[in-house]
C-alpha cells in the first residue's frame, strides 16, 4: 500500500473546437492545443502528450536534484519514444527516453542515479502508464558546446 496524503484533484477541461480539434485550459487559464487532424495539424496528438509528459516530469526532477548540487545545466533534452499496444485502445506497453545532459562536472555515475530516481520513483506520470519505462543517459562530452536545445 501507497502511504501519503491525498492531494486536491486537479482539474482542467478539454473544449472543442471542430472535428477532431480541441483545446484544454486550466482554471488559470494555460491553454493547450491538441489535435486529431490528419492535415494542417495545430497541435500535439493526446498520446504525443502523453511522451511530452513522460519526458517533462523526470526532466524537472532532475533538474531539481541538479540545482541542489549547484551544477550549471548547460544543456537538456529528453528523447521520448513509445510503443503502443495493437488494439483498442492502443495504450504505450514502452516508454523509452534517452536524457542528454551538458552539465559540467556532472559524472555518468550521478546522472544515472538522477535520471534513474527520475523515471522509476519520483516521475508521476511515468508511475501512471502501465507501459514498461527504460531510460539511459548521455553525457555531453567535457569542454564542448552542447545541441541540446
């Protein structure tokens, strides 16, 4: 059994625009495009979030445990990629995501257990899929400019 308090549910709500277009907004008015369209798309796809959330939530948690080591993030991405079920509905059954860090003095070792603690026990959204969650990292080399943004 899980301890821990409750949190507040948390809402936000999906409007639609026309056929297969929508768009969500929080109660503090963050708006969000998500779209269906097979043409003239002008937004992410529902499971294309899902990714971009997998890869944003491990993301702040690393760069949390980053700052407390007080290392400067030259550079972070998150490469996400998902494998969907065969069937109705086609939920991720792997969820895998490659971090490249350019964060000097920041060794393979740490990073891995960073990204690590990450994927496996502080991201929420990775706890919420049913999908298998791998992960690996790679270090930008020392005293070269990242790409990474």
């Amino acid at each position: 059994m899980l301890c821990g308090m409750a949190r507040p549910p948390q809402l936000t709500t999906v409007h639609h625009i026309i056929d297969k277009r929508f768009v969500g907004i929080t109660p503090d008015g963050m708006r969000l495009p998500i779209d269906g369209e097979t043409e003239a798309q002008t937004g992410m796809r529902p499971m294309q979030l899902v990714l971009n959330a997998v890869g944003a939530c491990a993301a702040y948690d690393v760069v949390e445990m980053l700052k407390k080591r007080r290392l400067e993030i030259r550079g972070y991405r998150v490469e996400v990629t998902g494998e969907r079920f065969d069937g109705t509905p086609a939920y991720f059954t792997k969820v895998h995501a490659v971090h490249h860090l350019d964060v000097p003095g920041l060794d393979e070792r740490t990073a891995n257990r960073f990204v690590g603690l990450s994927m496996t026990k502080y991201c929420s959204v990775a706890s919420s899929l049913k999908a298998d969650i791998s992960y690996e990292v790679v270090l930008a080399p020392e005293g070269e400019a990242s790409e990474a943004e």
